[in-house]
C-alpha cells in the first residue's frame, strides 16, 4: 500500500526547520548508500550535528504523533532518519533501497517534502511497478509512504532546492496484505464508533483487529 499522508508537519514547523537546515553541513549522500545505489546516487545529506538532531528529533516526534501514519505502518522501530538535499543537476537514479538497515528490517520507506513544490523543478519521487511509474511531488510538510520492495528514483532537479528527510520502517506486521487489512479495520473501527459508539457491533470488529494483530505481529 502507498499512502500520502498531509500534513505530518505545519507550514510553521517547515518553515522553522528549513531555516535551520540552511546552517547545517551536507554530505556526500553515497554515504548512507549500499554498493550499487551508490553508483547512481548524487544527493547530499546532512551531516551529525545537534542542529541536525533536533531537526530530526521533530519529525520523528511528528510521527508518532500521526495516527495515519501510525494505522498504516504499524512500525516496530524506525531507522535513524536522513535529512536530504539535491540541488540542481543532483538526482538518485533507478534502485531498490537496502533490505536491512542497521539490524532493522525495512518494510516501509518515506520520504517527507520540506522544500516548496514551486521552489524547484524536478525532484519528483518516481516509483515504478510493473503498470506504470508514478510522480509523487508533495507539498511542503506532506509524506509518502511506500513499500520498501519497490523500484523508485528521484527525478534530477533542474532548479531550485529539493530538501526532505527520508527513512525506514520496520513493521510489526511484515506481510503487506496484513498490514493493509489491519489499516482499513482501524478505519471500520473508527466509522462505527463514530456513528453508533461502543455498540456490539463495535467491540466485535475491535476484538478481531486486536486479535489479528496479536497473531500477526512479530
Ligand atoms: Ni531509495
């Protein structure tokens, strides 16, 4: 399942952290790539630094926060998260992102726009499937989430600044079928108690949505 989820980040936070990015040291971003996504990377990425830490310390908590992102993917831990930036003529070419990370297994990957759309030309996610190759291109404090097995490149940026923080979640839920089941009852459970409460037709779909995830979760 593909999820855009708006804003997981007020325009004010976006703002605040951008300004705060522009004082911070970029990398090379071949760092944090496995030996072939090396060979077609070209971004940069922030590098360790207080500053840095708080930026990513907010996103992380504005993820928790998220109840969407939450529901869809159940995460067990997150990897440490990357604070990314390309600039004109920088791109990350055609690959699949490494299956473990750190002793995390990723499940999910997202990618969380900070830049204004309008601010730069290029830069769109593509993820391709077998039917097509989608262009995701957020608003400023919107995120993407997509399954980790999946092809993806980011477009070359042809003007302006593409800055966004990326990472990776290993799920509780490993199975992709599951995990969507278990998102859409969150959904169920959430429609019924709205328009009928803690009704028996409640406490029903609550109990097979905790009992699947105590069967599933791992
Ligand atoms: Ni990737």
């Amino acid at each position: 399942m593909m999820l855009v989820i708006d804003s997981v980040l007020s325009a004010a936070e976006v703002a605040a952290m951008r300004e705060a990015a522009q004082t911070l040291t970029f990398d090379d971003g071949k760092l944090t790539a496995g030996r072939f996504a090396a060979t077609v990377k070209a971004n940069d990425q922030a590098a360790a630094s207080p500053q840095r830490d708080a930026i990513l310390a907010k996103v992380n908590a504005a993820l928790a926060a998220s109840t969407l992102f939450r529901s869809a993917a159940r995460p067990r831990a997150l990897t440490p998260l990357i604070l990314s930036r390309y600039r004109q003529g920088q791109t990350y070419g055609l690959h699949v992102d490494d299956a473990m990370m750190g002793g995390l297994r990723t499940d999910l990957s997202f990618t969380l726009f900070l830049a204004d759309p309008e601010s730069y030309d290029g830069g769109a996610l593509i993820i391709e499937d077998p039917f097509e190759a989608r262009a995701i291109k957020l608003n400023a404090g919107d995120l993407i989430l997509y399954p980790s097995t999946t092809l993806h490149r980011v477009e070359p940026v042809t003007r302006g600044e593409r800055l966004a923080v990326v990472g990776w979640v290993q799920s509780l839920i490993r199975d992709e079928a599951q995990r969507e089941m278990l998102f859409d009852l969150d959904q169920a459970v959430d429609a019924v108690f709205a328009e009928s409460g803690k009704s028996p037709l409640f406490d029903k779909l609550a109990k097979t949505r905790s009992n699947l995830l105590r069967m599933w979760a791992e």
